[in-house]
C-alpha cells in the first residue's frame, strides 16, 4: 500500500550468526562502558536462537516482495555494516530522483530500482569469495568417482527412498561442466526411474503458460530423479540480463521461486541447486579449446562469446539470485569448477548427503 501511493520503502535486515552474537554479548559484557546493554533477557533470547531463525527465514521470504525487498546486511564489522546501510540507502533513493516519471508507470514501479545489497551497494559478490582452483589428480577422481556413485545407488534402493522423489538443478557459467557433472550423477542412477530435462528458450505452448508452468509439468513422482540442466532460475539471470522480461516480472520472480520450491519440499521433494562457477580465464580457455577439438566443436556458438562480453552483469544477477533464493531448506550448493574431477565429486557428495537427509526425515516421520 505505501508503495501504490509512492512511498520509497526500504528494508533492512541486520543479520549475525550464532558465533558472532555470542562474541557480541560477551565483548559488551566485559566493557564496563556497556555492560548494561547486556542482562539475563539479552541471553534468555539467544539460547532461542536457533528458534528464532527458524521463524525468521519465512517471514523474510513472505514478505520480501519486488516493490519493497529485504536486505540483509552482514552485521558482524561495525563499518561495513554502516557503510553498507547508508550506500544502499543512497543508491535508493538516487534511483527514485533519477527515474523519469512516465504516464504508465506507478510509484511501485520506480520503488522496484531498490537492488539487492551484494551488487548494488557494496559490490560484495559472493562468487568472488570462492576458491575456484581445487587440485584433485586423475587417480584420486576414479576411486571418489566410484565411491560416491556406488553410495548415491544405494540410496535409491533403499525402501524409504520411494517416498520421496528428488530434483537437482544445474546452474553455472557457460562451458563450468554441468554436462559432466550431470552424466556422472545419471552413471550411477537406473536409467528407469530418472529424467533429463534440459531447458532451452520456451516454445510458443510455453509462452502461453504461467513462467513456472513448463517446470511444474517435470516435477518427479515419489521414488524417480528429475535433473534439470538450466531451470525456472532463467527469469532472474539471462531473462533479467538480456531484458527477455521487464524489470517487474524478474523481481517478482524470487518470491515465486521461493513458494514453488517450498511447495515441492512440502511433498517430500529433495531439492538440491548447484551452481557451476569458473574463472573468466577459464571460460575462454575452454572455449577456445571446443573451437579447436573437432568432436566439441559443437558446444561453441556466437551467442557464448556474446554472452562472455555481459559477464559482469550475469555475475551480478548470480549474486542477487543467490542472496535472495538460497534459504536454510533450498540452499545453493556453489562448486568450485576450474578443476572438473572436483567439480563432479563435489556435486555427488552433496547430493548424497541431500538425499541421505531426506531418507532420515522420512524414516522419522514413519
């Protein structure tokens, strides 16, 4: 409502993890200065930290909306937190006296100018706080690659797993080795009860459906795998970049993604998201070499070397995509895939535990 009637809204959420708000409260319990800040009820509360966590994620994805998102801001180092504050708030509101009024537009819609904190004010970006160089040596790969393969076998004939069905989707940079990593997860499935579905730009049916309609429709039965290579996150990455959508529909687009991914884990869905990331060096040198390799000559488009040239900008939806989709039941799963034999283990680690986790929560319930 107070954005319908112009109302610039800005939220901020100051986050500390358990760790932190523990050092927090002892560090202002041993400062005379501000011991009184901290009494029985300051402890009290975070012995229910845990609880409280648990309530607060939903409330934050409930109502972080695309007129008036949350943003939450790492609370733990007093300056970049205020800095952090302040320059989002400035952005905000620079973006609201920059934006030129329009007979079509409405309040609400220049309220959407309000960019998640990793790209907009700060330039923090989780992907550059990865390690994408892993060394793993082809011997070391063949014993994990079996290892793990044969676990990821065994849980799909165990007796609970046909209460449950699973879906892993792939996301990442072009030319990270998703296919890869998808055919050594499908190695060690029952070609009976997966399926493949790879995602490209929607038919004219689609079109004519909701956006996430074309997902729905794959959605697993109890006791099956659906592996989506590229997903619904498109709205918000290539969609968002390349302008396939208006501003409106990509920033409504993380609540719905949200709610469906809560709906699928409400029926006993292992939903498991990772997210290919490689270097830019990387990438050009593997896009040289598909240029040069006659049997991978094939992977390589015109579209890939334009899309390379928009790499700060898909970087800086990844970011917001993850900020604001990666919840404590839907996590992303980042791999680290310059080295490809780490990448692929890594991938089936995770889903293994993921799935392992699912079995248990079902065996609890029976």
């Amino acid at each position: 409502m107070l954005a319908d009637e112009g109302v610039l809204l800005v939220k901020l959420w100051f986050h500390l993890s358990k760790d932190q708000q523990k050092k927090r409260l002892r560090s202002l319990e041993k400062d005379p200065k501000t011991a009184w800040r901290v009494t029985d009820l300051e402890w009290k509360y975070f012995k229910q930290y845990d609880r409280f966590v648990k309530v607060c994620e939903p409330f934050l994805r409930d109502t972080s909306t695309g007129e008036a998102p949350w943003i939450v801001v790492p609370g733990a180092d007093p300056e970049y937190r205020a800095l952090a504050a302040g320059r989002h708030l400035l952005d905000a509101l620079r973006a609201r006296l920059d934006a030129k009024p329009a007979k079509s537009a409405t309040p609400a819609k220049a309220a959407l100018r309000v960019r998640a904190l990793s790209t907009s004010a700060t330039d923090l970006n989780v992907l550059h706080t990865l390690k994408l160089d892993h060394e793993m040596t082809r011997k070391t790969y063949v014993r994990e690659l079996d290892k793990w393969q044969g676990r990821l076998n065994l849980l799909t004939r165990d007796k609970r797993f046909k209460s449950l069905s699973v879906v892993a989707a792939f996301e990442g940079n072009d030319a990270a080795g998703k296919g890869g990593a998808i055919r050594r997860v499908t190695g060690a499935l029952d070609a009976r009860f997966y399926k493949n579905v790879s995602i490209a730009a929607p038919t004219q049916e689609e079109r004519a459906q909701p956006y996430l309609w074309r997902f729905w429709r794959h959605v697993p039965r109890h006791g099956t795998f659906t592996i989506f290579d590229r997903t619904w996150y498109g709205r918000v990455l290539v969609e968002r970049v390349e302008k396939f959508c208006s501003e409106v529909d990509w920033m409504r687009a993380y609540g719905e993604i949200n709610e469906f991914e809560q709906q699928l884990m409400a029926h006993n869905v292992v939903l498991v998201k990772f997210w290919l990331a490689i270097s830019k060096e990387e990438q050009h040198k593997r896009f040289k070499e598909r240029e040069q390799v006659s049997f991978k000559r094939f992977k390589i488009i015109d579209e890939d070397w334009r899309n390379r040239k928009k790499w700060n900008d898909y970087e800086a939806a990844v970011a917001d995509m993850v900020d604001r989709t990666s919840t404590t039941a839907a996590p992303w799963t980042l791999v680290e895939a310059n080295n490809k034999y780490f990448a692929r283990i890594k991938v089936l680690k995770t889903l293994v535990a993921a799935i392992e986790a699912g079995l248990k929560r079902v065996g609890d319930k029976s």
